[in-house]
C-alpha cells in the first residue's frame, strides 16, 4: 500500500533529533494534520535538513519559484521550517518535530493540538536518544571543586555574542491545557543561529546582552527551575531553564523509577547527616522527587537524583552538597548533536563554506 503523505512526513521527521515514533493509536497523524495543509506537507518533503534557495526547492518540486517562496515564507511565519534571511534572499530547511515544530508553534497552539502532544508525549512517543544535559547551578561542587567546564553555564554566557530570550515552550503548551504555572516562563535561551530564528523570523524572542542573560539565569535558579543545555563539543546551542511540571524532559523522567539513568548529567547530591536539620527545604525544590524525609535525617535516591544542585544552593544548614560522577560516567558534549543542528553547519549552508 502507498504510504500516506503525512505518512512520509512523519517518517521524515522520525530520522531527525529525538524522531517522531508510530504509535499504536496514530496520535502524530493527527499532529501532523494539525501542523500541515496538504500543499505544506507536500513542498515540506521537498526541503532538506540544509538551508537552500526557493528556486533549489522549487526545482525539486517542479514548481515555479515565485509560488515556491510564497508558500515556504507562509510555512516559516507558521514555524513549519527554519529560514534565514540573506542578501540573495531567504534560505529554508526542514524543521524536526524537536527541536523544532513544537517550539515553533508553541506561542501559536491551540487546545486541540495541545491536547494532541499531550496525548502523544504521556503515550507512546518514545524518545531516540537523549535531548539535552542537565548542567549544576552555581560553579562549584563539594570541597570546592569546580564544575566540569562544559557544565558551567556561567562560562556558556560569556562566550556568548548573539544571546535571545523567549518564553518557555513547554510551559506555554502547559498553559493552553489550563495548568497555568507559577514559575518564571521567560527565560529559555537561544545562540547564534537560533538567536536570530527566533528574534527575527519567529517574532517571539528578544535580544539580550550577557548581563541580562547572567540575571536571567540567576532568577531561574532562584525559582527553582533546572538547567538543561543543548549543543555539541563545539558549540552550545541553547540553555532551557525547566519547571519540572512543566518541561517535556523532566516529565519524561519522572515516569520512571530511575531517572539518573535517562539524564545525561555529571553530578549527584550528597547528604551530610550530621548537619542535617530536616527543615524539608530540598523534599519541595526537588524536581525528582529524590528526597525525602526519613528518621533523624533527609534520604536522598540517588537512582532519582538527576544532578541539578537544586536542593544544594538553598540548604539552610549546608548539608547539601554536588559530586562529580566517576570519569568514565562523564557525559560531555557530543561531537554530533542530534537534537539541535548546529549554528555552524546552517551558516555554512549559506556562505558555502
């Protein structure tokens, strides 16, 4: 039998980042339905994981490249594919289901696609491979040792030139479903390439300088919202600071009775009995539900703890602290990133280097 036309687009979509898996019930057809006109869906199987001209996609589709431009344009204020605008003219690309169609459309959904992806992502969707690391609040570790340098998200910042803030996507889908949250929603951030996506073909994000971004993440932590980071070993392409009620990842976690074995994360909680009060502080600021109350002392699960120093920074009485896993249990950036393609590789697509 021939396969459907959003048949092929979710197949598409399945080779990309995290995939977009089958489900028994067919749930991501109707997303797909819900994302794609018909027309869209058709030119969108025309597009390539690269940047390109209309007139290279139009060739493919044999079409004209003025109704070309004009549909993909249409698409790319819908979040249907990443564009960037250059002296020649737009350049489009295909946009996985995440990173990608779901953050894209998260400022622009309505109830019943939300209730879709909700479905979907309770459901049967099931993830390829890890999104994103979970890096610590603050820089140091117990006895004062320093973060790895890849997880110290201050360092991230200020390396940083095109920095853009938007408001976080699973919290808006969270919102269309009528769980309105208390935390900060502001305060995703996007580099480089994504920067501009966002600020100037998406219209939902803003320019930030490096201070404002430090305060930004200062605040998040404060909330008590993780730090999650997406990129590979040469470039980091976004920091996501996630509500564990509201972040898809964090979600995902929490299904399971292990959650340190799914989070791609270097640290993990430490308790110190003797200083310990049981004041509870932790039991609330953690995500996981590691921690606990036992007799005479706080217990920690490390098979829960995902590493994100929540509870460390707010301990009244410092029995909390981070430990680095052993060596070779480190993740470090990977030289691919699935998740997000890199800012590097887009430009490239368009100065041809």
């Amino acid at each position: 039998m021939e396969k459907t036309l959003y048949e092929k687009v979710r197949e598409k979509l399945d080779t990309y980042s995290v995939g977009m898996n089958a489900t028994p019930d067919g749930v991501e057809m109707d997303i797909l339905k819900r994302l794609f006109e018909p027309d869209e869906a058709a030119i969108w199987l025309h597009l390539t994981e690269k940047l390109e001209p209309a007139r290279v996609v139009a060739q493919r589709a044999e079409k004209t490249e003025e109704e070309t431009d004009s549909l993909l344009q249409a698409m790319l204020r819908k979040g249907l594919l990443f564009g960037k605008k250059t002296g020649g003219g737009y350049f489009y690309a295909q946009a996985p289901f995440m990173h990608g169609l779901f953050e894209h459309r998260a400022m622009n959904m309505d109830a019943d696609l939300a209730k879709l992806l909700d479905r979907y992502f309770s459901g049967a969707f099931m993830p390829k491979d890890r999104s994103l690391r979970t890096i610590p609040i603050g820089s140091d570790l117990n006895a004062g040792k320093p973060v790895l340098p890849f997880d110290d998200v201050k360092n991230i910042i200020m390396k940083k030139d095109r920095i853009a803030v938007f408001p976080c996507a699973c919290a808006k889908h969270r919102e269309v479903l009528g769980e309105d949250c208390s935390m900060p929603t502001e305060v995703c951030m996007a580099f480089d390439f994504y920067a501009d996506f966002y600020v100037n073909e998406l219209g939902w994000g803003r320019w930030v300088d490096r201070e404002e971004a430090l305060t930004i993440l200062i605040g998040a932590e404060r909330a008590g919202l993780v730090h999650q980071v997406g990129g590979n070993t040469g470039n980091t392409e976004c920091i996501c600071n996630c509500c564990g009620d509201c972040c898809g990842v964090l979600r995902f976690y929490k299904r399971f009775p292990k959650p340190s074995l799914l989070a791609a994360t270097n640290y993990f909680a430490v308790l110190d009995r003797e200083l310990c009060t049981q004041c509870g502080v932790c039991i609330d600021r953690c995500p996981m539900e590691a921690i606990s109350d036992g007799e005479g002392t706080m217990l920690v699960n490390r098979d829960r703890c995902i590493g994100c120093g929540l509870c460390t920074s707010t301990c009244p009485a410092g029995a909390l602290a981070l430990e680095q896993k052993a060596e070779d249990k480190v993740f470090g950036p990977p030289k691919k990133f699935r998740f997000m393609r890199s800012s590097g590789e887009f430009e490239a697509d368009v100065t041809g280097a």
